[in-house]
C-alpha cells in the first residue's frame, strides 16, 4: 500500500510541473505544448534535470541554474498539491478512508467503473487546481479549464447516476440554476461584482455537485470571501472597490461541500434545532 501510494504521489507531482505550465501560459492565449519551458528571467531553455518535480527546486536552493535568480515558490507547491490530490482521491475512491468515512465512493459495482470515477476527479479536481492558481495570480479563468473540468463533471455524474435520468436531470438544473444566479449579479454589476469566467464556472459546479452540494459549496464561498475581503480591506492591504479574484472562493466552496457537505448540513441542522 505504501509503494502504491508513493507512485500515486510520485505521478501527481509530474502532471503538478505540467499544471505550472498550464497555469502560465494559458491565460496569456500560449500553447502550453509547444515550446519548451525555459527561466522567466534569463530565458534560458530547462534541461530536464532543471525539471524534476519538488527536487530540482530544493537542489537549485530555489534560484535557476543559470542565471540564479529566485524562483517563485509556487512551482515546488503546485507539485506537491498535486501529488496529494492525486493520493487523496486515489484513497476516496478505492479505499476507506475515516476522514471521509460514509462519504467515499467504494468499488462496489465494477472495478471500470471506480477507474472512471477516479480518472473523472482526477479531471476535475486537477482543472480545479490550475483555475484556482491562474485566477488568483492572473484574474483570469481559462476557458479550457472550465471545459475540461466540466467534462469531469460530466463524466463523474454519468458513471455514479448511469440510467437514472430525473437525477442526472436534477444535477443539470443546478448548474444552470448556478449560472443563472450568477449571471443575473454579472448583469446587474455591468461585471462589476464578478466576471464571466465565474458565471461558466458555476455551471460546472453545480453540474459537479447537485442541487444541495451547490447551495452549501456557493454558502461557504460567499462566506470565506466576505471574512478574506474584510480582513484585506481592514490590514490595508486592498480597498473596498478594489477586485478579488472570486473563484478560488468557489473552489474552497466546491472542495468544502463535496468531502464535508453532508456534514455540514447535519452540523447545521443540529445546530439550530
């Protein structure tokens, strides 16, 4: 089991050198295929040792081998965040797990099916990771990162509901139900108060998540924004009008409501019964 979880993480930290990739060249319209990548100061092209995910950052002492300027730490993070979300879903899918006990989805139908579950949040949750980077860096959301996470989405609900049409129907309301919330605040706001890019992505989570998991995913991104917000504006470090980048909002809401939404719903409950 160590060894298996080892080469999980081991795997998740090479596509997290990929995810850097995307996170920096897609919002400026680059082809993250074409090209190979090089030192954002110096330009000069990275052999593959200056790659090695996590290891390459911690022997160069942060700096590039070139020109030994510092290196952001967002590489060696990435990496690591995604060799974990590749480990933690790998263990909500195919084992039990106590933290989210009651919640994962075991391999009780067929072992296709559970490797499709587990491909389509890979999918999903990895499009996840590179929006909430490239939004809170660039403030922008690429569109081919909301369509391949919703085709994630899409795919996740069509394994776990195959043939139950209301429920799959149910799930495609709420991402149009989401969306339409929030393209009535980006009408109302002249886009102002969000971008559109939030508005394409809500319909991905609500497709995602379903009727109850949106409500509680769009609560807690509500929430946590308004609490980063004051708390910003209060140390002076950003003034009301100013803009903040709002999907790594709805991300924490989607991650949160996903594992812990039922949880939260009970806590909730018991909480003012």
């Amino acid at each position: 089991m160590l060894v298996f979880t080892v080469f999980i993480f081991i795997v998740g930290a090479i596509f997290g050198s990929f995810f850097n990739v995307l996170i920096d060249r897609l919002p400026h319209n680059e082809n993250p295929f074409k090209g190979r990548s090089h030192c954002d100061f110096c330009k000069k092209k990275l052999a593959w040792f200056d790659l090695i995910p996590v290891i390459s950052f911690v022997w160069l002492r942060g700096r590039c081998g070139y020109c030994h300027k510092k290196l952001s730490w967002q590489y060696p993070l990435i990496e690591l965040a995604s060799g974990f979300l590749f480990v933690i879903i790998a263990g909500y899918i195919f084992s039990e797990i106590p933290l989210f006990a009651g919640e994962s989805v075991k391999c009780q139908v067929s072992s296709v099916r559970c490797l499709v579950n587990y491909f389509s949040l890979l999918l999903t949750f990895s499009s996840f990771l590179v929006i909430f980077v490239a939004d809170l860096k660039y403030q922008i959301i690429p569109d081919e990162l909301v369509l391949s996470s919703g085709m994630g989405a899409l795919l996740y609900q069509l394994t776990m509901y195959a043939g139950n049409l209301p429920q799959l129907g149910y799930v495609l309301l709420a991402g149009l139900g989401a969306c339409l919330f929030f393209y009535v605040i980006y009408f109302v706001t002249k886009g102002k108060g969000i971008g559109f890019g939030d508005v394409k992505l809500v319909f991905v989570l609500g497709l995602f998540l379903g009727v109850t998991g949106v409500v509680v995913g769009l609560y807690v991104a509500f929430l946590t924004g308004a609490a980063v917000s004051s708390i910003l504006v209060l140390t002076q470090r950003k003034r009301w009008k100013t803009r903040i980048a709002f999907a790594p909002f709805l991300l924490v809401g989607a991650v949160t409501s996903f594992f812990f939404g039922q949880q939260l719903i009970n806590w909730y409950a018991a909480f003012f019964s």
